[in-house]
C-alpha cells in the first residue's frame, strides 16, 4: 500500500490511500479506527467513497462496540455508501 493520507476536510475524519492490485487478482484492505471518547454506534455515521472510474468493489464492514458487540455489512460499492450502526 501506498502513502496514507488522514486528514480533516469539512468537519469529517478522512482516510485516503492508493494500492496496486494486477489483473485478475485481489487484495485485502483492513482498516481500524476508534471512535472519539463519548461517540457510540448510534451517533456514529460511515461514508464510504468510491474513487470515480473503478468498478465495482467488494465491501466488508465490521463495526465493534465496546461491549464487543459486533455489527455487519457487507456489500458490494459501485457508489459512495453511508453505513449507520
């Protein structure tokens, strides 16, 4: 993987790396994040954003409560997607 870039752009956390995937084949991205101290998962909001020209990509989100309840979605992103746990 390539230069991260995490920032701040209009009151939102951002993310942004590039990675090289060849033709016929896959790789996995894992990210973790914490949320700030007092955010829970029914105040928290996840936008994903498909860079514009790729197709569509696989998707896998694990949301993981402090209780360590976890919540699932997965799917597949052909656009920019707004997850709510």
């Amino acid at each position: 993987m390539g230069e991260k870039d995490f920032s701040e752009d209009f009151g939102k956390k951002v993310f942004g790396f590039l990675t090289y995937v060849r033709i016929g084949e896959t790789k996995e991205v894992v990210l973790r994040y914490s949320l700030p101290e007092g955010m829970t998962g029914e105040n928290y909001k996840l936008l994903i954003q498909k860079q514009s020209g790729t197709g569509v990509v696989p998707a896998k989100v694990i949301f993981i409560d402090k209780t360590g309840r976890q919540s699932v979605e997965e799917f597949e992103l052909s656009g920019d997607r707004e997850i709510k746990f």
